[in-house]
C-alpha cells in the first residue's frame, strides 16, 4: 500500500512537472525577458508576474505547515558578498545565453535547438568552478525559515486570495454570456498562443508547490549542480521530472503551433554554452540558481536568496543598458 500511494504522489509530481512546462512555454517566462521590459519600456508586469509565483509558494507552504503536511524544507544559507558575485555571474549568463533558466526552457519549448547547450554549460561550469574561484563551502544557517513563525491566520488570508482569484472569473462573467463561464476561460487559456504573465507564473508557482511538497527539491539546475559535483541523490526521480518539464514546455509549444525546429548557428552554441557556463559558476556561488530563487529561497524570506535575484535583476539591466548605448552610438562614430 505504501508503494502504491509513492506511486501515485510521484505521478502526480510528474504530471506537475510537465504542465509546469507547459505554462513557461506559453508564458514566455524569462528574468532577461522581464528586465527587458522594465529597461525598454518602463514595464514591471513580468518582473512582478515572477515575483507572485514566489507569493503562491509561500503561501502554500503556510498552509501546508497548518495541515501538518510539510516536509523538510531546503536549508537557507547566509548573506555574503560570494552571494552578490554569484548574482552577478547569473545575470551576464542569463544575458549571454538570451535567457535564464526558466527562459531557456520557454526557448527549447519554441524548438530552439541551441537552448540544449545551456545545461551542457550549466554542468561545465559547475565542474571548474573549483579552477576558477576558491570560496568556501556554503554552510547552512543553523536556524529554520522565518516563514513557518508566521501566525496561523496568515494561512488562512492565503486560502482567501486563492478562493478570490478562483471565483473572480464567475463573478466577473456578463449576464447571459455562458461562453465566457470558468470552464470556457480554462478552455480558451489551454488554447490560447500566449499567456498573461501573471496567470503562467501563478501556475507555475502552484505546481511547482505541489512537486516540492510529493517529491522535494528537484530545480534541474539543483540537480545538474549536485551531479558535477557527486552529490546527487534521487538521481532517477529528479531526472524524471526534468524530462516531464522538457516535454510539457515542447506541447506547449507544439499544440500552439509554435514547434519549430530552428537551425543551431555556431554563434548561438557559445552563447548558450558560455552563458551555461557562467551561470553554473553563478549558481554554486550563491549557492542556487534562479529557478531554485524563486520558487524556493525567496519564497522561504531566505535574505540571500532577495539579494542574489535582485543582483541578477540588476546585472542584467546594467549590460542591456550598456549594448543599447553601444548601438545608439555605433552610427554616430561612423
């Protein structure tokens, strides 16, 4: 019986893992796709949409903590200025590459053939970082979240939003138009080439809570991290729901006609292999990479975890900022 219901949580988890896919691909997420945004146009749609599916986790976790079902969390780790160094590192790779971790997956999910390099590098940075730099060994903080100190009520004002962001499309639906009912909404979003920001990172935020809380910490990049550096434990389950995120970015990108295979130019392989590269560097600096930032570290209020993403953030803003002047100035000088 308890094989059985280790079964059925994994496959669960599994099938989380892929629509978690599915919704980057639709979203287009992406941390350089955001910065994007707010250096271009002034916008903090996405920025903010990345910043709830950390809200939905910790949510989660609060309720999770209230029905006595949560298990043990990934430790935290201290603030140090290694913390900022890996934060810069992530940004210039997620620039380099033309996407973060979350990216590169909405990228592979398109059939951008190149984005395969980005964990190749991921995995080679992490291997020579010990020729590259010399930081200590990150030790965990000897005390627990601050989240689950949290009052009891907190937990149950989350259930609330959830309930109100549910019922919201009912409630806002005209008198006689069945066609736009809760039913049709999903249906049109299921179908539909590109998802709002904030609707694809809150199901990210949420499936993602629901694979964290049946099969544990399982970030791909953790995972690539532990494997460089013979760490690595539930090698086969964490594989498996890696593979479940690949292939539920590529439906996402196939059932929106959007599947298709790109030509792999040498100058895109070293850009995705260097920006792999550099944001392995980064990753183990930190210690975690930006997936593993917001949807387990900023949601757990972890203050490294804060300073490394806003450090990528603004990382990545200074050198779009930087090419856009270079360009703005290329016609002038000839």
């Amino acid at each position: 019986m308890q094989i059985a219901l280790i079964s059925i949580a994994f496959l669960i988890s599994v099938l989380c893992a892929g629509v978690m896919g599915f919704a980057i691909q639709r979203g287009a997420t992406c941390t350089v796709a955001a910065v994007d945004e707010l250096v271009a146009r002034r916008g903090f749609r996405r920025l903010v949409a990345l910043l709830e599916a950390s809200l939905w986790v910790t949510g989660g976790l609060l309720v999770a903590q209230w029905l006595h079902a949560l298990p043990a969390m990934p430790p935290g780790y201290p603030l140090s200025a290694w913390t900022v160094v890996g934060g810069v590192l992530l940004g210039l790779g997620a620039f380099v590459n033309g996407a973060c971790v979350f990216g590169a997956i909405a990228l592979f999910g398109s059939g951008r053939w190149a984005q395969i390099l980005m964990p190749a590098g991921f995995y080679l940075g992490c291997l020579t970082i010990p020729y590259v730099f010399a930081p200590p060994l990150p030790e965990a903080v000897p005390h627990g979240s601050p989240v689950f100190q949290a009052p009891v009520w907190l937990a149950a004002a989350f259930l609330a939003f959830v309930a109100w962001r549910l019922l919201r499309p009912l409630v806002s639906v005209p008198a006689g138009n069945a066609g736009s009912s809760l039913l049709g909404r999903i249906r049109e979003a299921l179908t539909s080439r590109v998802w709002a920001p904030h609707a694809a990172t809150a199901v990210i935020g949420v499936t993602f809570l629901f694979t964290l809380l049946l099969a544990g910490a399982w970030a791909y990049t953790d995972l690539l991290a532990a494997l460089a550096r013979g760490m690595a434990n539930d090698v086969v389950a964490r594989s498996a729901l890696a593979l479940a995120l690949l292939v539920g970015a590529a439906w996402g990108g196939w059932s929106a006609g959007r599947f298709k295979g790109t030509r792999v130019t040498a100058a895109q392989a070293i850009r995705s292999l260097a920006g792999g590269v550099l944001m392995g560097w980064g990753t183990l600096l930190i210690p975690g990479s930006n997936d593993g930032l917001i949807l387990v570290g900023m949601p757990l209020l972890w203050p490294y975890a804060w300073a490394a993403f806003f450090t990528m953030v603004l990382s990545i803003a200074a050198v779009q900022m930087a090419v856009k002047r270079v360009r703005t100035a290329l016609p002038t000088a000839s």
